[in-house]
C-alpha cells in the first residue's frame, strides 16, 4: 500500500472514531432515561473492559514467550496503583459527564467536554511551561464559543453546562498523568485497569444513591452497548490501528471532530433545537480546539489518545522539554 493510501485508510479509521465517540454523547443521554447516570457508566466501562481484556492477555502472553516484547517499566504493584489512579480521575471526569447529560444536550456536552485540548496546554504554563501563540488564540475563541453556547441571561450557565465544564478540567488531569504512564506501561494495561477501576466505582455509588440502579437495564441496553462495546471497545481498537500510520497532527485534529458529531447527532437523534447559539459557539469551540493542534510536535505513532492529544499540545510549547 502506498504511503498515499496509508495515510488516507488512517485518516478514515480516526474519522470513524470520532463518529463513534461523538454519538456516544447521544447513546449516554438517551440511556439515561430509564437508567440512574452512575449505573449507566458502571456497566458501559464494564462492558469496554471486558472487550479490551481478552486482548491484553493475548499481548501478555505474546511477552512471556518472547524477550523483546516484554514492556519495560514500573513493577506490577506500580502498574496496578498508577492505573487505579488513572481510574479514580477517569471517573470524576465521566461521573460529572454523565450527571450533567441530565440538565445539558449533547450538543453543548460535546464541545464543552472537548475543552480539554485548550485546557492542557493552559495547565502546561501554570506549571512553569511556555505556550505558542496558537494556544492563545485557540483559547480565546474556545471561551468566546463556550459563552455564547452556554451563558445565558444574568450571565449564569444552565447546572449541567457548568458540570461539563468542571468535568473537562478532569478530562485534561487525566491526559497530563496518562501522558506520563503511556512510556512506563502498555496502552492496554492502562485502558483495562482505568476502565475496571471506574466501573467498580461507578457501580459502588449506584448502589448507595440511585433507587433500583438496574431496573432498567433492558430498556437501556441499546445505549449500554453502544457505550461499553462500540465507544470504548471498537473506536479504541480502530484508534490504536490507525495511529500506527496515521500523521499525529491530522490524528490529533481530526479526533477533535467528536464535539462536532455530537452536535449533529444530538440534532438528528434527540430532536435538540439548531440555534444560531449552538451554531456559532460550536463552530468558534471547533475552531479554537483545532487552531491549538495545527503546530507540529515530535510524535510517536501508535500512543493512545490522551498520550497522543497531550504530547502534540507539549510539541506545540515554544519552549521544547528536552
């Protein structure tokens, strides 16, 4: 295959993932009409655990009987605690998510989440690390599309906006620490381990708050498996598939494209109005979020998303870690 169709089958692949996880928004909404937000994120992350688990003992077993591909790092012990810690973030980060898709549409939850790209680089310089001038820039038209998509009179935010909003400065932990264990451990030991972690979390606090958390599971199913099995399980496979050839920058941008397929899918599916304030605040976000990935970084292929999304923006630093 030619470089020139590499490069566009990987494009398609990430493209098709951020499909998935852009209607995803949609699927975590809809679900919650019969289901408790809480039960809802214990079973999807339990279902994306299960898929990926069968794959990470493959690889292992791939290791054992071969020397080199046995992964360097921390001892297993470590490997449990970071990845339990990866976990507990995670589950604030889709805690807050999932409760705020109860008063917020998926539209604004897509774009509000997706923040994160402006958020990382922003927490970079509180910690001592210079940005370029397209952060800034992407970062002043992210925040004037988030006023204009989600303040309104009395210059007050509707509950879940403001949920969104607190849950992506998580989404944005979360990348900053991944990007840190993505060299130390492997992409599966981490995705299985975060997801098992907030899954047993999720499910703890579904029995403790919400009345008969799985009374509804049969009429939530369809959202359920779209979550657990097509948003975490196969758009995480197509992603690490696509990453081994695909260009970081297009990767990194065209994945960003998920707030936008939330936007459409919440108009297409759940019947969510098309206002000219989700227009231009959704475009202005998308704009901003895309303009802060444009720089180039020195990137490996084949990492994860949040390492992926969190060495591009370091890359975009006009002040380089050596």
């Amino acid at each position: 295959m030619t470089g020139a169709k590499q490069t566009l089958k990987a494009d398609g692949l990430l493209l098709l993932t951020a499909l998935i996880w852009g209607f995803a928004f949609v699927a975590q909404r809809s679900g919650m009409r019969d289901i408790g937000p809480f039960a809802f994120n214990g079973v999807r992350f339990a279902l994306g655990t299960l898929v990926l688990l069968p794959f990470l003992l493959l690889g292992r077993r791939k290791a054992r009987t071969s020397p080199a591909g046995k992964h360097p790092g921390l001892a297993p012990r470590a490997k449990l605690a970071w990845a339990a810690l990866a976990g507990l973030i995670l589950f604030a980060g889709a805690s807050l998510q999932q409760v705020g898709l109860v008063t917020t549409t998926a539209s604004n939850a897509g774009f509000i989440t997706s923040l994160y790209v402006i958020l990382v680089p922003l927490i970079g310089v509180c910690l001592g690390r210079s940005s370029g001038l397209r952060i800034w820039l992407g970062a002043v038209l992210a925040v004037t599309g988030l006023f204009i998509l989600s303040v309104g009179a009395g210059f007050t935010m509707a509950p879940g906006d403001l949920l969104q909003l607190v849950g992506a400065f998580f989404w944005a932990g979360h990348i900053l620490l991944i990007n840190r264990l993505v060299s130390r451990m492997e992409a599966l030991e981490i995705a299985v381990g975060q997801f098992a972690t907030c899954s047993l979390l999720s499910l703890a606090v579904a029995l403790l708050r919400e009345p008969a958390p799985f009374a509804g599971l049969g009429a939530a199913a369809l959202p359920i498996l779209y979550g657990g099995l097509l948003s975490i399980g196969v758009a995480y496979t197509l992603q690490i598939v696509a990453q081994k050839t695909a260009h970081p920058a297009h990767a990194s941008i065209i994945l960003s494209m998920e707030a936008l397929f939330a936007g459409v899918g919440g108009v297409l599916l759940l019947q969510e109005p098309l206002t000219l304030r989700l227009i231009v605040g959704g475009l202005l976000m998308l704009a901003g979020m895309i303009l802060s990935q444009l720089e180039p970084g020195a990137i490996q292929a084949g990492e994860d998303h949040d390492g992926l999304a969190a060495r591009l923006i370091e890359g975009s630093s006009e002040d380089r870690p050596s």
